[in-house]
C-alpha cells in the first residue's frame, strides 16, 4: 500500500466476505470511543481527532 502525508497507509476498499469480522471490530471501537467521547476532545483522542481531519478535510468538495 502507498503511504500518505501522515504516514498511515491509504485506505483500500473493503471486501465485505472476506473483511467482514474486522470491519466489525473497527465500527465496536469506534463506537466505544465516541460514546466516551463524542467530540473527541479528549487528551487520548486528540491525535485521532486530527488524523481524521487531515485524512478527510482535503477530500470534502462545498
């Protein structure tokens, strides 16, 4: 996979049969973090909050 600016690798599209159990580990954690804290304001989550940012801001066209 190539790698990005944040040093994550860039997503693939999943395949639903054969990725199905950790795409369901990834929405329960998810889920977990954002019920603790939904904004992600947290000091833990701070991080995240920005890689998401980064990640998804450049590719959102108003």
């Amino acid at each position: 996979m190539e790698q990005c600016n944040t040093g994550l690798p860039e997503f693939k599209i999943a395949n639903l049969f054969e990725d199905i159990e950790t795409l369901k580990m990834v929405q329960s954690v998810a889920i977990k973090i954002l019920s603790d804290d939904p904004k992600l304001e947290k000091d833990k989550n701070k991080l995240l909050k920005e890689l998401i940012k980064e990640k998804f801001m450049k590719r959102i066209e108003i």
